[in-house]
C-alpha cells in the first residue's frame, strides 16, 4: 500500500515524498482512511510507530477546505519536546498548503503563543498547563474548534495532568472529531476515551505493549559504580549517537560531566534544564554536534531523533511502561536500532518485571576486556547521607563566616568608637595691619568726601 492509496491531497503527497516516507506504517494504514472519513478514533500505538503522521495527514486535509484565520485544530500533549515536534510534523507535511500552526508550552515567553491565538492559527499543538494559562483571557475560545487529539494521552496520566486535561475540555465546544493516541490503555484513560469518543474506530487496542520488532535488545549486568566505565567503553569499542537514560536529574547532571571530561560531546536533558537549554541540546544531537544526550523520562517520549543508532538505560526504569518508551526512541517507522540495559545487582527486580510485561527473557551481555571487578575511579553519585551532610557543613560553614563577619564589624566600631577624638582647630581671626593702616589713613571711606576729593582743581605751577 502506497500513501496515494488514501486519496490525499497532490500539496500532502508531495510534501511525503520530500520527507521520504515511501510506505505507511501499520498506524498509518489502520489510522489514516477512518480519520479522513471524519470518523473518531481511538488507537493504542506503541512508541515510534508513526502515529504522529496518522493524524496530522487527516487533519491537513480537512483543512484545505473552509474557512482559514480561525483555529480548528487542537493537538495536546504531555511534553514541550513532543509537542514541539508535532507541530514541526504539521510544519513538514503542510509545506506549500498555506496551513498555520503554533506550540503552546511552557518554559517560553507567551507574547508570541498569544499572537498565534489572537491570529487564528488552523492548528495548535499545546501541553495542558500552558493552554491553561491561556484560557484565562478572552482571546483564546477557540470557538471554531472542530477536531481535538490527545496524543500520549497514558503519559499525560503519568505526569498528573488527567484533570487539567478536564479542565482544558471544559474551555472548549465539543470538537466534530477526535483522535484518541496512547501507548497503553490503563483503566483511567480508558474511560476517558469512552466519555471523549463517539462510535470511534478501534486500532490494536488488545495488544500487548511491547517495544517496536527492529530492536535488538540486550542487557549489561554490572555493578552500579562501574557503569560509566562501562558507557564509555562501549562508546569506544561499538556506540554510535546514543541517548542515555538516567534516573534522576543529578545522575544525567553527573554522567554528562564525566562523558565530557573523557572526551566525548555530551549534552543533558531534564526537568531542571531551561526551554532554551533543552532545545539547543536537542538540536545539537540532531545535528551531530553532540554523540550523546544524556535524559531523564520526561524526555523519553519527547525526544523523535531519525535514524537513531542506540539507546542505553544507565539504570534500569521504575516501571515496563517506561522501559518501552525509553527503548521506543530508536528503530523508529519499521527502521533497526539497538537498546542496552545496564543493571545493577540491586535493580534485578525491575528488569524481571519488565521482561514479564513483554513477554520474554533479554539476552544478558558481557562486554569482553572489560575488567568488572575494577575498582572505580569516578563516583557518579554520591550517596544520599554523604551529600545531606556535605549540604549540613557548607550551610554550617557559611552561618560562620556570615558570624565572623558580624563580629569583625562589631570590634572595628568598638574601636572606632573607642579612639580620642580629634581636636579641630578653630580658624584664626584675622589680626589689623598697621602698615596698611597708616598707609591708608589719608584716603576716606565716606563717599561725599570720596567725591570732593576728586573734583578739586589742580593748582598751576
């Protein structure tokens, strides 16, 4: 099956053919021709299978036809990073269409989010929280909404956003159709989808969440402080561009500033890193200016990469979910990819859950020449009780010397206040000169006789 077999537009084929897809994915054959038919949807696709272009496709077509300076299109998602490159998707594949989109996130300014809606963009593609902050002024009704996506919506359940997600439903007319994406289906999303869809097309929804069938998938037991030696031998010996998946924000903090002391560009992406610094990491290893980016989950399903090589999870996810968004990164659209899984002896409990989830044993690796009983040289973390009490002695530090300068100043006033003070000298009145008395005496000081003086008359000799 070929894209022109759905019947789309020349302006949307062309735009396809520059991006060089070829074939729709399963996704795309299942989503696309019910979506064009202005049917709901609802679609349990895993991670990187296509499903972006399974709605932006039909939402562009619906488009081209009716009215243009009005936002008929909502697209939400759960990240900054995934809703930005959804609306980079409908950007690509409505080139030459006249079509407008903007992201709505946080993070960002939101002078321009405001011209977008005061504009009447056709489509917006927003996180929850921020298209909040926008409803509370006059100039975003979206009155003219006729199609609404949620995309990850299962995600948008993992951060907390269920009721805002309500709320945002609440500000809005009931849209004409909608286009329900998630990669799993647990019990709170499923009755969203009953209460948001009407009649919808139902796609893969029994399947079991697995990670996409061209990923070779491996796990590195090994003991926690020799991961990163392990990382960079694997870098060394067989790693191309990889992103790296971390538990916390300071373990992708940590791991980045070791890569980059080895010599190995290494950019981080989390919570705590500002828009502009997530976005230009993004870009950097898009971009091959960086060989890894280091990430927490809250990148795991925002981060669209095209042909990525590898994907490592530094420490093994809390739970499978996880586990498949994370290893979803690569061997995106039906291409091939690598994921790796370092565990730990203590982390052996999760990875046994995550092989039950999808059902099978991973393959367990030991790299060769690699010395596991290495005594390590570089402590990735440091353990909690060490870093309260370094925390305890640096604030204890500074309330002393905060004190030592209080006292410093005290004993420099006491001094000051101590010390005799100085006599001024009184300034001296001026003493008569009798010289210049005497020499003066002739001259008056009255005026009359001043001018007598001057009319008298020479004598003659």
């Amino acid at each position: 099956m070929n894209f022109s077999d759905f019947s789309l537009h020349p302006k949307l084929l062309r735009a396809v053919e520059q991006m060089g897809y070829t074939q729709p994915t399963p996704i795309q054959t299942q989503a696309i021709p019910p979506a064009l038919a202005e049917r709901d949807v609802l679609a349990c696709a895993m991670t990187g299978s296509g499903k972006t272009a399974a709605f932006v496709l039909p939402i562009l077509q619906r488009l081209l036809e009716g009215p243009r300076g009005v936002t008929r299109a909502l697209v939400l998602a759960p990240t900054r990073e995934l809703a930005a490159q959804v609306q980079e998707q409908f950007e690509q594949l409505g080139k030459g269409t006249g079509i407008r989109s903007a992201a709505v996130f946080g993070g960002v300014g939101m002078e321009p989010q405001t011209r977008a809606f005061r504009s009447g963009v056709e489509v917006i593609v927003a996180t929850p929280g921020r298209l909040l902050d926008h409803f509370q002024h006059p100039y975003a009704r979206l009155e003219g909404l006729e199609v609404l996506v949620l995309d990850e919506a299962d995600r948008m359940l993992d951060m907390g956003f269920l009721p805002d997600i309500r709320r945002v439903l609440r500000h809005i007319p009931k849209p004409k159709q909608t286009l329900f994406f998630s990669a799993t289906m647990p019990e709170p999303i499923a009755e969203l989808a009953k209460e948001l869809l009407s009649n919808p097309v139902t796609i893969n929804t029994e399947r079991k969440a697995a990670p996409a069938k061209g990923i070779t998938q491996a796990v590195y037991p090994v003991p926690q402080e020799l991961k990163p030696a392990l990382l960079l031998a694997l870098l060394d010996r067989q790693l191309g561009n990889v992103i790296v998946f971390t538990r916390t924000k300071h373990r992708a903090n940590r791991l980045a500033e070791f890569l980059e002391k080895n010599g190995v560009n290494a950019a981080r992406i989390h919570g705590n890193r500002s828009q502009s610094q997530r976005t230009e990491a993004l870009a950097g290893f898009k971009s091959g200016k960086y060989r890894v980016l280091v990430a927490t989950d809250i990148a795991a399903r925002g981060i669209d990469v095209e042909a990525l090589e590898h994907v490592v999870n530094f420490d093994v996810p809390a739970v499978p979910e996880d586990y498949i968004h994370r290893v979803g990164r690569t061997a995106r659209a039906e291409r091939t990819g690598e994921a790796f899984t370092f565990v730990a002896p203590d982390e052996e409990a999760q990875l046994r859950d995550i092989e039950k989830a999808i059902g099978r044993k991973l393959e367990r690796v030991m790299l060769e020449r690699f010395d596991y009983s290495a005594r390590p040289q570089h402590k990735l973390e440091v353990p909690i009780q060490e870093r309260i009490a370094a925390m305890r002695a640096q604030r204890a530090q500074a309330r002393a010397n905060k004190a030592a300068k209080e006292q410093r100043a005290a004993e420099a006033k006491a001094q000051q206040d101590q010390a005799p003070k100085p006599q001024r000298a009184r300034p001296a009145k001026a003493r008569a000169n009798p010289t210049a008395e005497a020499g003066s005496s002739d001259r008056s000081t009255d005026p009359k006789k001043r001018r007598r003086r001057r009319r008298k008359p020479k004598t003659q000799p």
